[in-house]
C-alpha cells in the first residue's frame, strides 16, 4: 500500500479525522478528534500532557519538548514544570 506509513491510523478504525498523517506525528493536536481514545490520544503525541489533568496552556506541544518554558502556565506543579523541560 503506502510502505507502513499509515498502519497507526488503519488501527484506529473508529478514529475519523480530515488530517490522518498528524496522528502520531510528535506534535500533540490536543482537541477532538484527535486527542481522543478513538484516535488513541493523537497516536500517543498527546500522552504527557494528558499525564497533567491540570495543565491548561494554550499550547501544550510546548510540554515536555526540551525547552524549558520558565513561566507560568507552563512551569508550574500543574503543567509538570513544563513537562520536565
């Protein structure tokens, strides 16, 4: 077929999205559909911020990338000072 490069997205038979190739892309699409248990939290691209039930930051990619985001909201208890950044 596409050389494997979709099998995470034909897993996730009830997961319908307009954008397929951002499942699993290393970037957290933190809104529904795709951060849902039907597209399996974005394909795992959302798992650490998920991890932080508290965390609400206008861009939660910025969780956990390796740079540390030293201001609120981001670098708090809440967001896992910055998802450890």
């Amino acid at each position: 077929f596409d050389g494997g490069d979709c099998d995470l997205y034909n897993g996730l038979t009830n997961c319908h999205v307009d954008n397929p190739h951002w499942i699993g892309n290393g970037y957290c699409n933190y809104y529904p559909p795709w951060n849902t248990a039907e597209c399996a939290f974005d394909g795992g691209d959302c798992d650490l911020y998920n991890s932080y039930p508290g965390c609400h930051v206008l861009a939660p990619h910025l969780i956990g990338d390796g740079d540390c985001n030293d201001y609120p909201p981001y670098n708090t208890a809440d967001c896992g000072f910055d998802g450890g950044d």
